[in-house]
C-alpha cells in the first residue's frame, strides 16, 4: 500500500485546484463617487484578512476572486470612508465611497511630529509620494527640484552618483557651509562626509559625491522642507540652512502587498562641445601669425585632417533600476522590507555609479501602551571616475585642449601627446579611479503611553560610512610616466551616534483649547578617521598596489565632535481659529571655547484662520484662509574645524634631525555660534473646496557672527585668526499655486505652479575676499554672494580689433590690477518648476518643467579656447565671430599671438544662463484589474519617461546648470570643463501582488 503513496498525493496535487475553486467564486462590481455616481479608478478591494486583491480600472470596475460567501471584501482609496461588504450569495457588489473629512485634513511631518497643516503656523513645502513615487531617480534631493518653492536644487554635473546643490532660502554662510540638514526617520545625516572635499573625494577635480544617493528614492513616503525659523528652530544649531524631512514607507495592518518596480534605459549628450575642425585651427592659426607680423604656420589648412575627440569620449550609457518590496502586517507586528540594485554609466566613458540597497523598517505593538520599532538602511555602492569638472587634465579638458589636427595615436600606436594636457582617450581607457562606500543607518525607538496624551519616545541612532578610495596612474599618462606610475589609496571612516529623548503631551481644555507641549534631549558624537597611503615607481602597470611602489608615504588624520542638546515646543490653539507655536532650543558644542558653548535658538510663530471667522461666511469661494507670521533664530557650526577654538601643535617641525613641534593654529576661546535671524510672514488659502490651493510667503533673514578668516598682524606668526565678524541678508518671496483645471469621471488634470526671488546681501566683511582661479568671484560688503569680479569688455575697437575694457579713472591708461568689476551673478532673479498632471480612464502622463531665470553663468572654458590665438590649444567655434577687418562690430578681439590674455579675465564670457528645462515627462498606462487578476496581480502598470528631454536657454555651453566647483559653497555658476546632465529615455513596469 505504502507503494501507493506518491500516485495518491500526485492526484491529490490535481484534484486540490478544483475542490478549491469549487468553493470559491467570482465577484464583480463597480465602486462610485458618493456624490455624483461616476465611476472611482484606482480603488483597492482586497478580501480581508488575505493579500488578494485588485484595483478598479477607469470606469470604476472590478473583478475579483473570493474564497467563500463568508469573505469579505474591503473597499478603500485615500481620502475617503473605507467599506467592508460580507459577499454572502453575491456574485455583484456595488459600492459608493464617500469623501473622509478626517483623513481630508492633510497631515505634515514637523521636527518632532505631526501636526494638521490647517494648524500649521510655519513655513513648510510638502511633497508626497504621489507627485514623485514615478518619476526614476538616482537620490532623493533631486526629487525636490522645481517642486518646492524657494528651494533651489542644482546638480552640480552629469557625473553618475555626483554632488547636487541645494538652497533653502538663498545662502546664509560664507564659511560655514549652506546645504540643508537632511533628517531621515529622524535620523540627522551625515551629509558632508563625502563632499568635505578634505577627508575623502581624492583627485577627481571639483567632482563631489552625493551622500544622499545612498538612499533608495523608490523607499521614501514623503518629503518636507522646513523653510522658516519657526519650523526649523527646534533643530537649533543644525537647521540655519533649513531642514529636509525624508520619511520611509512603513507597514500596515491591511495585509501582505509586495510590489516589484523597474526600469531601463539609455542617456547621451544633448549637447556636444561646439569646437573647430582641423582646417578651421590651422587657418585661425595662421591668422594670428600674421596678425602678429609673422609668417603662416600651416602651408595648407585645407587638407588638415580633423580628430574628434567628443565622438569617443562621450557614448551613449545605459540605465536601469530594479527594486523589491514587501509591506504589511497585522494590529501587532507591522513592516516595510525592501531591496534594490540602481545602475547607472555616464555619457563619458568610463563612469559609472552601481548602488545597492536594503531597508527593514519595523513597527511592533508589544502592548497597548508599549510600541517598539526600528529603521534600517544598508547600502553599498561603486563610483567609476574620471577626472573632469574644473580639472584641465580630465576626459573633457583633453576633448577641449587638444588641437583637432592632432591624431589621436601616433603611428606606432601610441597615444599622442600635447604640452601638458592628457590626450582624452588615453584618461577613458587607462582610467583608474574608483570609490567604494559602504554606508549602515539604523534608528531604534521604543514609545511608551503613560496615559491618554502623554507619552515618551527615547530613539538611539547610528550613522556609519566607510569609503574606500584607489587611483592608479599609469605610464601611459602624463600623471604617472615622469615617475613611473603613481597610486593612492585611501579609506575614510565616519561614525555618528545621536540619542534623543522625547516626553510629548496633549490635551484639551474644554471645547475650544487645544494645548501641547513637548521636552527632549539630544546627545550626539561624530567622529571621522582617514589614512592615506601613496606611492610612485611601481616595477610595470600590472603593478598597481602601493606595497609594490619604490617611493611610498603614508599619513592619517581624524577629529571628533560631540553636541548636546535641550529643546521644547508649546503649541496652543482656540477654536482651531487662532494659533501660536514656540519653540526653544539649547545647543552645546564642543567646537567652541568653554565658555561660549551653549547657543540658544527661540522662535516664535502666530497664525490667524480667518475663515473661521463669521464674516467670512459671505465668501462661500474660500475654503480655508490663514495668515502666519513668525520669528526665530538658528545657528550654524560647520565653517570651522572640530578643534578651531583651541590653540594646535604639530609634529614634523625638524632641525638637523632633531624632532621638533610648531604652532600650527591659534586660540580663540571666544569663537561662539553663527546665527541667523528669520522673520516670515505668509498666507495659505484653499478656494472652492479645496480645489485650487494657494501659498504665499515673504521672508528676511539676517545672519549675524558670521564664522571668518580675519587678518592679523604678521608679527602674530599667522596670517589670520577665525573669528566672529560678518554678517550677510537674505530676503524674498514664495509663491505656490495648486489645483485641479478638470476633475470629471474619467478625466482629472491637476497644476502645480511655483516661483520664488531671494536677494542676497553681504552686509559686512573684515576685507574682500577673492574666490576660486585667477580671482573671478568676489565677497565683499554690499554686494551678493557668487559675484563674478573680472574686467568688463565694453566691445571691441572696430578700427583694429583690440578690446575695449571699462576703467575706474578714463583718464589713465587701463590697469588690468586695478579695473576690475563685478560684472555679473550667479543666483537667479526667478526660479520654480510647473508640473502637470493628467490622468484619463487608464492613461497618466506627467509633464514637469523647471526653469531659472536671471542668472549669469560663467564659461570659464572660453577663457582658454577663445584666447585670441595665445595659445596653440583647440578653439571653440565662437572664435568665429571673432573681428577680422576695420569696420567689423563683435565682442570677440582679433586673432594675436600677444599675450594679452594672460592677466586679464574678460566678462564677454559671463553668459546670461537662464534655462527653462523639460525636466521630466512620463507616460503611463494602468492595465485593467479584469486582466491583471487572472495572472494573481492587484495591479500593473507600464510607462514610458523621459528626462532633461528639451532644454531652452541662450547658453552657448553644453549645460546651464552644472557647477563645475561644487567642492566649495563659495562658487556656484562656473563651468569649466564640467561634465553635462544626460538625456535619459527609459521604459519601466510597476507591478503589484
């Protein structure tokens, strides 16, 4: 019998479908509006208690398989009444939704909460998942681009995993830095390890590497910004340049889901560098030997040959995105686990960015009162780098510098060589440049309710990074064949650990006043190590690690900082009509002296509902009206070193072999905090039920102590000491319109428009102070910052060709040392995104356009190939226009061979760099849930999408908005040589189980 065994369980296998289906069956229906019958797209009816589930199609109809007549099926859609229907003996079941008014009242994540944004008294721009969860994304600050008012998002290049740049509310700082504290699930990040620039980012020109790209954009539920000192003082010393509030997508009580997304695609170059061929260089060539009383150089331009360097070194690059998640849970266990693999090539070959991650977010209910929880983040990720971005010996410094009439290979096979500029095909294939990071964040928490409204949550978090960094130059190129090949190898460490404490209590008094009132401390340590090794003289290029060089050095260097922290919130309200919020935070820091290391940082904020007032009910139009206004202060640190407050020795100091030590920093145990000072005033308005939504806000703020270098006698041994002098003003206006142009069934189109203007000022400064190559940009009081200082080209003389330059005094010949100008700015008059958003039966398509107006941009690439002729390296075409004849009008002087060019900075090549960019527009289709549910899908979805697809600017560069010296927050608007933003054409799918 026992033979039997397997035949009877393969028939078992066979017959168990059928007894199953013999007990379940189909159910189909169509979910409507409550208020006007018309069909609901995109509503969940999933059968309790299982992970079965579809989503209604256009026209608001399902179909669905159930168990047994005992299921039940559960009906719901964000924004409105969840229902729960027994099927019984039904095989049709129809359901009207009715808008929740509760869940209506839109909730927005604070520092340290939540709270009714018709209750907010402060100054915050909100993005949710809905207007980025399409849109591929390599890191989650880009996604903040255009569609927050007043903060402008820049990325620094097209380099994959590369710095992007972002101002809340203009910059506020001259040394201490100017981006954002990024908050995730409450977790401060470590944001500049990698950008520093002094600890890690090794030899790849004004390159930086985004910390923020180790988060998964796909993980991240919403986004806020915090703008105004209201809002961002209970962040104290940490939150002078505003707060980015990243939260992660949880779990839930609604059962299993498990959604899998992905993409590919390809990016080139929408612009290449507009440079002359070989007969063109050979006759300008020519030109400005005779110009200059000489002989041709060139018998015969004409039968030039011409290399194009820009066709190898740009390519067209792949890229692609998988991710995997799993959400759900029950009333006791709830999670979020996901998983993903980004990679990215760069249109210049070889680089590359590859990022792995993995996320475990747990909330568990361990008893009514208790509830325990974590946030973990890994990730791991390769950077592939050239050098590029203000860095004359990179792929695209060659590309440029190199003549086009030189082949790139010599007849033997070799590459060609020029002066001292690296042949750009030699840099992409020899290329040796890479960057591991490893990155760990973890957030625990336990909650406990002590009684209805008062309860404590104590977190501990980690934020660990470990980078790894190795180059290798070989002897085929000019870095390594005078020394026989050179290597570094570094590795940089950071660890950050923050423990808070939260006591939160809330409580109404009567029927009118809403009062609470919040307590925490925080603790934070942060520590960072580097060693670096290097070497030169390796045996042969298979040689590539330092313990084989003949000449090897090493060095290590690390610093620690700590901070401590009290803070409280008092948010009190009557009638939900009138409403103050107060914050108070004091900060410890150990970067300063003894006696000046607590700062304090209030605020204030006052917010007024006039549409809850009775003499509003004239104006049925208004849905909500509220006028705010608030004041506070925050500080900022991170201009100065860890130990900037203390005097420092060094070793190395020897004489005649004798060890020795020197002074190496003075003291100044009155360093104290950087502050800034914000007022807002602002206005929120929702017109005809909410259908059409305005923002309004006018800010100034006021930043005073200002951490700087100021100058000291020499016979002090330094040439300057940190202090606290300076002061710098920000002021501006935000506006943020929102609202559905058509909302019927089938078709809903909905407009999001935002613009802002921030006037910057430096109010006060010890002495000017010049900025970046030869001096172009300037600090200095009156003036705002990223000032292009240079010598300004009135023309150029029509009877001969030489420039025309503006002087201080007509009455003197022209001084190149003493006529120079500030002669254009880099920060736009205007900028701000549009989105739109349609969505028909079963199609979407999101249109998105940023844009930036009134800002100058610097070509610093003209500056050597547009030289007149003063060097033999290659010419841009605008070299073209340049003045050949008595009588002829340009900007550009004749060709001469006369070096004029060497200490003059010509402001003909600060252009005016104002852009309106197609930054996104996608296109997708949601298949039927009849269809997806006979393959055991709840939903499926296909789309198309473009990036960075049309650009409109006067820009003669390849990119308006790169900045090819991100490494300092004292430049913004310069290019040179910097590597372009891709166009990217993707298709992906997104499909739910």
């Amino acid at each position: 019998m026992s033979k039997n065994y397997p035949l009877i369980f393969l028939l078992m296998l066979f017959l168990l479908p059928g007894i199953v289906k013999a007990q379940s069956k189909t159910v189909t229906g169509t979910v409507t509006y409550a208020a006007d019958a018309s069909g609901m797209p995109g509503v969940n009816v999933i059968v309790k208690g299982t992970s079965t589930g579809v989503v209604t199609d256009f026209n608001g109809t399902y179909t669905i398989q159930v168990p047994s007549n005992d299921s039940q099926l559960v009906f719901s859609f964000i924004g409105f009444q969840t229902q729960e229907v027994l099927v019984g003996t039904n095989t049709r079941i129809d359901v009207r939704l009715s808008e929740d008014v509760q869940q209506l009242s839109e909730i927005v994540v604070t520092g340290y909460g939540e709270q009714e944004r018709k209750t907010l008294t402060s100054a915050i721009s909100s993005i949710d998942k809905s207007a980025i969860e399409n849109i591929p994304s390599p890191s989650p600050d880009v996604l903040m681009q255009g569609r927050a008012s007043g903060v402008l998002v820049s990325a620094n290049s097209g380099v994959p995993g590369g710095g992007v740049s972002v101002r809340v509310r203009g910059s506020t700082s001259v040394n201490a830095g100017n981006d954002p504290l990024y908050v995730v699930d409450g977790i401060p990040m470590q944001s500049s390890v990698i950008t520093s620039g002094s600890l890690a980012n090794e030899g790849v020109g004004g390159q930086v590497s985004n910390p923020m790209a180790d988060i998964n954009p796909s993980d991240i539920e919403s986004i806020e910004v915090l703008k105004d000192a209201s809002a961002t003082a209970i962040y104290g010393a940490r939150a002078a340049n505003g707060v980015v509030l990243i939260t992660t997508k949880r779990g839930n009580n609604k059962g299993t889901k498990v959604n899998v997304g992905s993409y590919y695609g390809v990016q080139n170059v929408w612009k290449k560098p507009d440079l002359v061929d070989g007969p063109t260089f050979e006759m300008l060539r020519n030109e400005a030997a005779v110009n200059n009383g000489g002989a041709p150089i060139y018998a015969d331009p004409s039968s030039a040959t011409t290399t194009k360097f820009a066709d190898d070194v740009f390519r067209e690059a792949a890229i692609s995105n998988v991710d995997v998640s799993v959400t759900g849970g029950d009333n006791k266990v709830q999670y979020m686990i996901s998983g993903s693999k980004f990679s990215q090539e760069g249109i210049i070959k070889p680089t590359a960015f590859d990022r792995t991650t993995g996320r475990i977010n747990l909330d568990a209910f361990v008893s009514d009162k208790l509830k325990v929880g974590s946030s973990i983040l890994y990730s791991s990720n390769t950077r592939n780098r050239v050098n590029n971005d203000d860095n004359i010996s990179g792929a695209l410094g060659g590309t440029f510098f190199f003549p086009p009439n030189i082949p790139a290979y010599t007849p033997e096979g070799a590459y060609s060589k020029f002066s001292i500029f690296e042949n750009p095909l030699a840099v992409i294939n020899e290329n040796n440049i890479n960057m591991i990071t490893k990155r760990f964040l973890a957030n625990l928490y336990a909650e406990y309710e002590f009684m209805s409204g008062l309860s404590l949550r104590v977190t501990y978090s980690q934020d660990y990074s470990n980078v790894k960094e190795d180059i290798y130059y070989n002897t085929k190129l000019n870095a390594g064949a005078s020394v026989g090949g050179s290597a570094v190898s570094a590795v940089t460490a950071s660890d950050s650990w923050i423990q808070e404490n939260v006591l939160n209590y809330q409580t109404q008094f009567g029927m009118n006043h809403d009062f609470s009132v919040l307590l925490g401390t925080t603790l934070q340590e942060s520590d960072i190590q580097k060693t670096r090794a290097e070497g030169t003289g390796f045996p042969s290029d298979d040689f590539t690690r330092i313990a084989s060089a003949a000449v090897q050095r090493s060095s290590s260097t690390g610093s620690s900082w700590g901070i401590a922290s009290l803070f409280t919130r008092v948010n009190y309200g009557f009638k939900d009509k009138y409403l103050m919020t107060v914050n108070v935070r004091r900060d410890a820091s150990s970067r300063f002296g003894k006696s000046n290391q607590w700062g304090t940082f209030p605020s204030i904020a006052l917010g007024w509902r006039l549409s809850e007032e009775s003499f509003m009910s004239a104006i049925p139009a208004v849905s909500d009206m509220k006028l705010r206004a608030s004041y506070g202060v925050t500080g900022n640190q991170n201009g100065i070193r860890d130990f900037q407050a203390s005097g420092l020795w060094k070793g190395g100091a020897n004489y005649t072999d004798t060890p020795g030590t020197e002074a190496s920093q003075l003291a100044n145990p009155e360093l104290k905090w950087e502050k800034t000072g914000q007022f807002d005033i602002g206005l929120d308005l929702s017109l005809f039920q909410q259908k059409v939504n305005i923002t309004f806000d006018y800010y100034d703020k006021k930043t005073t102590d200002m951490l700087l270098e100021v100058p000291v006698p020499r016979t002090v041994g330094f040439r300057s000491l940190f202090q606290n002098f300076g002061e710098m003003r920000n002021k501006g206006v935000e506006l943020s319109i929102s609202g559905d142009v058509i909302k019927r069934e089938g078709l809903k189109w909905n407009v999001l428009f935002n613009i802002a203007q921030n006037k910057n000022e430096i109010v006060k400064l010890a002495q000017p102070i010049p900025v970046y190559n030869r001096d172009i940009i300037r600090l200095e009081e009156g003036i705002p910052l990223y000032s292009f200082w240079m010598h300004e080209q009135l023309g150029v003389r029509p009877e001969d060709g030489s420039p025309i330059w503006r002087q201080v005094d007509d009455s003197r010949p022209f001084d190149p040392n003493i006529d120079r100008f500030i002669v254009g700015n880099a920060w736009p008059d205007f900028f701000g995104g549009l989105t739109n958003t349609i969505n028909y039966k079963a199609f979407d398509m999101m249109i998105f356009l940023q844009y930036s107006i009134g800002n100058d941009q610097l070509y610093w690439s003209r500056f050597f190939q547009e030289h007149g002729g003063t060097r033999n390296t290659g010419f841009l075409a605008s070299q073209l226009d340049r003045w050949q004849k008595p009588g002829d009008i340009t900007m550009v002087p004749k060709m001469n061979n006369a070096n004029y060019a060497a200490n003059l900075r010509p402001s003909r090549l600060v252009e005016d760099g104002s852009y309106a960019r197609l930054k996104n527009i996608t296109i997708g289709y949601t298949v039927p849930s009849a269809i997806v549910s006979k393959i055991g899908l709840t939903s499926a979805r296909v789309y198309v999408s473009g990036q960075n697809v049309l650009t409109f600017t006067n820009y003669s560069g390849m990119d308006p908005e790169v900045n090819s010296t991100a490494s300092t927050s004292l430049t913004q608007g310069v290019d040179f040589y910097a590597m372009p933003q891709p166009r990217t054409f993707m298709g992906g799918v997104n499909l739910t189980f």
